[in-house]
C-alpha cells in the first residue's frame, strides 16, 4: 500500500503509447506521495489516470485489526481507529491542483463519459508537454537503481 501512483508512473514511462490507470481505493490513495506523484504528473506530463474509489474507509486498517488482534477492542467495539476516512474530501481537486482534469462521479452512467473526457484531456500532443515527458525520462534513466527496477516492474 502507498506505491500505485509511483507504479503508474514508472508504467507510464515503460509503456509510452498506451493510456495508464491507476485504480486505487481512497484508504491506499492516502498512503501514497500524492503531493510528490501528482507534482511530477504536472510538471512533466507523463499523462496517468488516476481513479479514486471513495467508500470513505481504510479497509486493509480495519481487515488487518481483526486479522492481527481478533481480542482486541477493535473486535469487541467495532471501532477501528485508522479506518473510517471522515470527512472524506472532494479527490478531483486534488488532479484540478495540478493542473490535471477532475469529476466526481455518483453514478454509473458517468464513469464512461468521465473516462472519455480524461482520456481527451491528455496534452500529449502538446509540444512543449511532449518535451517535459522526454526530459522527465531521461533523468529516471540517468537514476541508479530504484527507478530500474521500477522499468522492469512495471513492464
């Protein structure tokens, strides 16, 4: 939990030509560098997609409670301190802050349009984004390491 957005990335880097999705729930979205992924989305334009399941909880916080302490308080209380993500906030600003496109989407008629309108939202054909992508990927190359074996993962 907490490396989707930085996978999406290295994804992104290693499978050029293809759209790149991260689907991840709102309890790992919190665990991931937003601020530092969504910073390098904006400044290089690596174009991802990033869908947020808002279902206002942690749920890997509250399973592994009862997992790993099934007489604990959590059990007999039911609160799972860490779980529950109150109040939970509006994520398309988040996008929108990084310069990015945003939705909210409530019901299941909206995610293909949404999805449609992300996808047209790219700017890769944008010259001056086009060369911030190539810039952005050549200093991961130039990176010893970690941003490898992130190529060889994702690939």
């Amino acid at each position: 939990m907490g490396v989707g957005l930085g996978y999406a990335l290295g994804a992104k880097l290693a499978l050029r030509d293809r759209p790149m999705f991260a689907l991840i729930g709102d309890g790992a979205f919190h665990y991931n560098p937003v601020p530092s992924c969504l910073g390098v989305a904006d400044e290089y334009r690596p174009p991802i997609h990033i869908v947020v399941f808002n279902h206002q909880r942690n749920l890997s916080m509250g399973t592994s409670l009862l997992k790993y302490f099934p007489g604990g308080s959590a059990k007999s209380t039911g609160v799972h301190y860490g779980g529950p993500i109150a109040p939970s906030p509006d994520y398309q600003f988040y996008a929108k802050a990084h310069g990015g496109y945003g939705a909210r989407v409530t019901r299941p008629s909206d995610i293909k349009p949404a999805i449609e309108e992300a996808l047209r939202y790219d700017g890769e054909g944008n010259i001056g984004h086009r060369r911030r992508f190539e810039r952005f990927q050549s200093a991961l190359k130039a990176v010893s390491g970690v941003s490898h074996a992130a190529f060889h993962y994702a690939a």
